[in-house]
C-alpha cells in the first residue's frame, strides 16, 4: 500500500486548501473561518454527518463504510490552530494576518485529512464507520481535552483513535512512533518572592529578592540532577524573571518567576512538584524572604497503546517502507493525550524534511509529504475496519 493513487490526482486540490489556511491562521479557538470551511468541505465530500461547535469550535465528520458488519468505529485528528508568531518564510501565500502564522504545520495536518475524508467517502472500502475530528487549540488551549469534555468519544462511539504530526529533521514520506510515552506532560508554575527593598548602596537594610531569586534558579536546576532517578527523563526550566523595579541603583521587593516541568512520567510529575514547592519556600525562608509557589498542571503525557502504534506502524511501513518504530520521545506537549487517555490509539510523526523546526518563523509545510500522511489516514481506516466479503 504505497501512497494512494487517488491522492497524486487530488494532491493540487488538497494543496489549495493548506495554503488557504496558511494564509488565513487563526488562533485556540477562534477557528471560526477555518471550522467553517472544513465543514463545507466536509459536506461537499458527502460525508454521513457533519457536526460543528464540538470543543466550542471542532469540527467531526462521520462517514460509514460500505458495510458494518463489525460495528467499529475509528477516530483520526488533525489540529486547526496557529501561531501567535510573524510569519518569515517569503512564500506567495505567506500569512495576510499580522503576528499570525502557521508554524507548527496544523494547515498541512487538517489538510491532509481533508483529502483521507474525500477518499473514504469516495471510496467507502471499509466494514465500520471512520470519525475525522478537527480539533482547534492544540496550541496551549487544550482543545483537546475540551472535545473530550464535549462528549467526543461517547457521543460519536469511537472505539480507538490515531493522529499525527508532521516533524523537521525526519525525511519526507518517513515515519517515526514508539510504543508508550512519545510526548512529555507539561506542566507550568509561578513563583513569587517578597522580601525587603530598599537602596543598593544598603543591601544589609534589605532583603534581596535578587539574590533569593537567582538562588532559586541555581537550586531547582537539582531536582533533574540530584533528586530524581537519572534514568527519568525531566526538565525543569525557569523562563522569565520580573522585578518591580527596573531602575540601577534599587533592590526590589518583589520578583515573579515563571516556568515549566517536562515529565514523562506521572509518578515522576508527582515527585518534582513536592520537591520544587519545598525547594522555593524553603530557600526563600533560609533567605529571610517569603515565597509564594503556584503549580498548574497542563497537557498529560501523550502515551501511545502498545498494540495500537504496531498498527500505525504497519499502515505507515506499507504506505513509505521506512518507518522508525523506537524513535526518541520528545519533551514536547501534545494535547492529543487526553484522546488517547480516554481511548486506545496512537500518534505518529511524518517527515518533512530539512526543514525550518516548528515553532519558528521560517518554518513551512512541506506539501510533498502530503500524499504521504493522507495515506496514512485512509490506510488506517481500511486497514483496522477491511472491507467484509
């Protein structure tokens, strides 16, 4: 099962459609003009059913196999969101939006199955119904764990889910999944410090909250290296630091701290937010200061079913022959995760090439990898629900 022919016909089309959405990115939820058009599109395919405002702005289509002898039902996700970055590739249909780009890829995710979505429907070359979801605000706003909470899974009846993403670095038309944790759960926390301000010329007048800080930056760097086991995977990083005070000659009272943890592990996200709260009130308290520490948990870890990735594996493995099937997890988030903790699946990463990573703003989408990752999806369909008779 190499790429379908049907998407080498198709791949101008479905080209069209990513960069419309390339240059039309919106952000978390407001995908109002992206949901839109994919249902419309969605509707035009001929699916079964198309049902808009799951998660406040996703978007799922229903479409029934030629038989249903089996009952299954298959869910694939692409995600619809953008960036709130400026956009620095120089191609024709770069962003129209100021500040707004796609930067992660999600127009060549949702355009991709857009394109499975009108083979399936064509095609209808599977025992069971297939689920396509759109998800919007993957990026931060946890659009999916939202459809989830929107009754996703229950409402539609899917019985195991898969999604992908696109990854720089990996050749085009390559893949690449691992069993278990793939992605890390991502975690963020505040830290405020209160102590004395006051003149720099009397620092011995003063509490300084500076000083409290910078050790609070050197200490948490041991809970990677001393406190947890070394075979863990955990990163611990303190991004901004703000003072109230921005002048030369003044010690501030207060400085606010923020940052995250990357765990793949839940026992181990457990152990590094004790540590961490009583590493900060404890070193301000040795310190003279006082610390406030506020921890939020985010996206969990993205763990993909053991049995489900053998299946994604050989879809892809009979789409491109080179499948990578113990690649290295990536401390990255993915709100995919709360899918795949409501049901068994599995997420995989599709090359596109030498490319800009994700996240920057000069990365694009590479639109050969396209057949590819729409092959994929239809190939998951067909091959976890085949045809009876």
């Amino acid at each position: 099962m190499p790429p379908k022919n049907r998407f080498a016909e198709l791949l101008p089309e479905i080209i069209a459609w990513r960069r419309d959405f390339h240059e039309h990115p919106e952000l978390l939820f407001d995908v109002h003009r992206t949901a839109a058009r994919v249902a419309e599109l969605l509707q035009g395919f001929g699916c079964d059913e198309v049902v808009t405002g799951i998660g406040r702005s996703g978007v799922v289509g229903v479409i029934r196999g030629r038989t249903d002898a089996t009952g299954r039902v298959i869910g694939l996700r692409a995600d619809m969101d953008a960036l709130p970055i400026t956009e620095q590739t120089g191609v024709a249909y770069a962003s129209k939006t100021p500040g707004k780009m796609h930067a992660c890829g999600h127009d060549g995710h949702t355009a991709m199955l857009l394109g499975a979505a009108r083979y399936l429907a064509e095609t209808r070359n599977f025992d069971g119904t297939a689920v396509v979801i759109f998800q919007p605000a993957e990026e931060g706003g946890g659009g999916g764990r939202e459809m989830c909470e929107d009754g996703l899974m229950a409402r539609f009846g899917i019985q195991e889910v898969y999604g992908m993403h696109n990854m720089p670095g990996i050749p085009v038309g390559q893949f690449a999944i691992r069993p278990g944790a793939i992605m890390a759960a991502a975690d963020q926390f505040d830290i405020t410090v209160t102590g004395k301000g006051g003149h720099a010329a009397k620092p011995h007048e003063c509490i300084d909250t500076t000083v409290v800080a910078a050790h609070i930056i050197v200490a948490a760097q041991t809970i990677a290296s001393r406190r947890i086991d070394p075979l863990k995977q955990v990163v611990v990083s303190i991004c901004t630091v703000q003072t109230d005070s921005t002048a030369h000659n003044v010690i501030p009272q207060v400085v606010k701290m923020k940052g995250t943890v990357r765990t793949m592990d839940p026992a181990v996200q457990t152990e590094v937010e004790q540590r961490l709260k009583e590493l900060v009130e404890g070193t301000a308290l040795a310190l003279g200061a006082r610390a406030q520490f506020s921890y939020q948990r985010g996206y969990p870890v993205t763990a993909n079913a053991v049995e489900n990735t053998g299946y994604a594996a050989a879809v892809a493995q009979a789409v491109s022959g080179q499948v990578d099937t113990d690649t290295a997890p990536l401390m990255g988030a993915e709100d995919f995760s709360f899918m795949l903790n409501e049901r068994p699946g599995a997420y995989i990463f599709l090359g596109n090439g030498d490319t800009a990573m994700l996240h920057h703003p000069a990365y694009n989408f590479d639109d050969s990898a396209i057949p590819f990752g729409a092959s994929w999806y239809a190939g998951m369909i067909e091959a976890r629900m085949p045809a009876a008779g």
